[in-house]
C-alpha cells in the first residue's frame, strides 16, 4: 500500500528525475561530455545538536533526491560553527558547484557566503531557514508562522482539556540568530494572546542549545515561583529540556514541541509532552532538490508564493510546505508515513503504542 504523505504543497510536483533529464540533454556530443557537464549541488547543514533533522532526515533525502536525479551533491554540515561554516562554502566555491544550497546559522554569515557566491557566479537556496540580507534565488522551507501557530494552538487545546481556561505559560523560544524562530513565535504568540493565557515568563535559546534551555528553563520557572500550568517549547529538543526541569520540580504540566522526533513522539505517548508538529521534511528536501536542479540547468523552478525579506523589503520566490499538528491519536500518522519507525517510537513503551493504535 503507497504511504499518503501528510503534507501537501500546493502546485509542485518533485519529478526531479524530469528535471534531471532536461539539465543533462544535448544535441549531441559524448558520453564523456555528458558526465563532464554533470552538475554538482553544494549543501552546508548547520549542526546535528539542535535537532537530529539534519543528520537522520534532511541528509539522506537531499542526496538520494540528488542520486535519483543523476546530480551530484557534496554535503556537509557545519556543527554549528560559523567560522568551519564560512570554511565549507569556501571550499564549495572554489570547487565551482553549479549550485549552493545553505542552511545558515544566522543571517549575517549566511548572507555574506551567499554574497561570496553570487560574485563567483554561482546561485543559492536558502533551505529551511530564510536568510535576511541575503542573495538567494529561492527559498524552500514549511510556513513558518503556520508552524508556530500550530504550536500555540495545540498548547491552548492542551491547556483546555486539562481545565485550564486561564493560567500562566513560560515560553522556551528559539535561537534569536534564527529567523524561523521569529516566525514561529509570531505564530505562537497569536494564539496564546486570543486565548486569554497570561505569559510569565519568555526567553530565547541561543543557538537551540538543549543544555542553556534547560538551564534557561529553570530560572524562569525559578522566578515564577514554581508556577506554571503550561510550556510553551519552539521544539521537541526544548520540550525535551523542561520536561526534565518539570520532573525535577515534580510538576507535570502540557508541554509542546516541533520536529516530531522519536524522543518527542515518545514523550507524547508517555503524557509527558502533549503536542509537537510534523513537518514532512521528503517533501523539502525534494521540492529544495528540485529547484536546485533547475537552477543547475538555467531554468526557473515552481514556487508556491513569496517570503518578504524584511530586511533588504524585498520579496523572495518561495517554496512552503504545510505543517501538521500531532497528539497522542495521531502518533501513528507520523510512524504510517515511514518518518520515524515503530521499532524506535515504541521501545519498552508496548502498551502506550497499542494504546494510540500503533500497529
């Protein structure tokens, strides 16, 4: 039976192989000149710290997207570092990759490796994150601030089954060098204030750093009082962190996330986490192939809209991607879709998975 992917993107159709063919035609020559001309894709993940995305996800799809395609690709990642950041695309355009594919770790290195880039010749997508100031021809990523909303969203829902119609959040944001996170937060932030919730507490993690979250975590709920009847996390890695606090301080309250990573899923199975979002990451990364590949060959790439870089104003051809809310009746979506898999969602947790219907 075909998996039925849980997002959808309005109007793009991943045939990377169609696109490969089209860059790779000729009207004539060798087959050795055929490979000569092969193009080749340069990606810089930022770190594998932050998230398990990159590493476990976003790798393995981009290059077997690339494979499919017959494109060659050179990905590497910069384990959060901007300097071996800079280092890498260094490399990448003096090796001349048709195309630069980046995840920044923040928009000031980011745009200078795209401005690099674009005196060599060479074209960039800003993958995931948007890169302000910067130079790149497309941007392929989820709807942010829908993400955000979701979450904001699925904590007041939480909030509510547990009878709490008022209460007081502390909010766990995102890294401040990251402009998803802003986005997010522009999300989140709607739907605590509509519905009424008080905010207590609300600090940004530098770098999505797990540790400083907790530790951030702790402070605030520290200066609270020890009073709290809901966590806001920007993702599971964050979810993860005040969970930890929480049951340290012997409190069990909702805690939301982002990622849908196996820890997440896990702590939602258990009750200690009540939501995360699901983000189809085959889906960018194929739709993020996709334009690279076009790009490769000179032609345009289909978009699904704009992103306004508020800091140059000026509007960014964009792919997006919608993202799903997950809660304990709907694990199973994300285990059925082959995202993560039930041997590792439901180790020494047999009787959650059967419970939420994990087969």
């Amino acid at each position: 039976m075909r998996k039925r992917s849980l997002v959808a993107v309005a109007g793009i159709s991943v045939s990377v192989l169609a696109l490969a063919a089209c860059s790779s035609s000729s009207s004539g020559g060798t087959a050795a000149s055929s490979a000569a001309a092969k193009p080749k894709v340069g990606v810089i993940l930022p770190d594998s710290a932050s998230s398990a995305r990159w590493e476990t996800n976003d790798r393995p799809l981009l290059k077997a997207a690339f494979d499919a395609a017959g494109v060659d690709s050179d990905i590497q990642n910069a384990g959060g570092d901007v300097t071996k950041f800079a280092t890498i695309a260094d490399q990448m355009i003096n090796e001349k990759v048709n195309v630069l594919l980046i995840v920044n770790l923040d928009s000031a290195s980011g745009a200078a490796v795209e401005t690099k880039a674009k005196a060599a010749g060479i074209p960039t997508i800003d993958y995931d994150r948007l890169t302000l100031g910067g130079s790149a021809s497309y941007y392929v990523s989820f709807d942010n601030v829908a993400v955000g909303k979701a979450i904001g969203d699925g904590l007041v829902k939480c909030m509510g089954d547990q009878g709490h119609k008022t209460g007081a959040v502390i909010e766990l944001d995102g890294s401040p060098t990251d402009n998803n996170a802003t986005l997010f937060k522009q999300g989140y932030d709607g739907s605590i204030k509509a519905a009424g919730y008080t905010v207590a507490a609300d600090q940004a993690v530098p770098g999505w750093d797990n540790v400083k979250g907790g530790q951030i975590f702790e402070q605030m709920l520290a200066k609270a009082g020890g009073k709290v009847d809901g966590v806001l996390a920007a993702n599971d890695g964050l979810g993860g962190a005040a969970i930890a606090v929480l049951k340290k301080n012997k409190l069990q309250v909702p805690v939301t996330g982002q990622d849908a990573t196996v820890d997440g899923l896990r702590n939602i199975l258990t009750g200690d986490q009540c939501m995360t979002v699901y983000k189809a990451i085959k889906v960018e990364a194929d739709a993020a192939a996709k334009a690279a590949i076009a790009l490769a060959s000179g032609t345009a790439a289909p978009t699904t809209g704009t992103v306004k870089d508020t800091q140059l104003n000026k509007d960014v051809p964009s792919v997006l991607a919608t993202p799903v809310a997950i809660y304990k009746a709907n694990v199973k979506d994300v285990v059925a879709d082959g995202f993560v898999t039930k041997a590792d969602v439901c180790k020494d947790l047999d009787k959650e998975c059967a419970a939420a219907g994990i087969a």
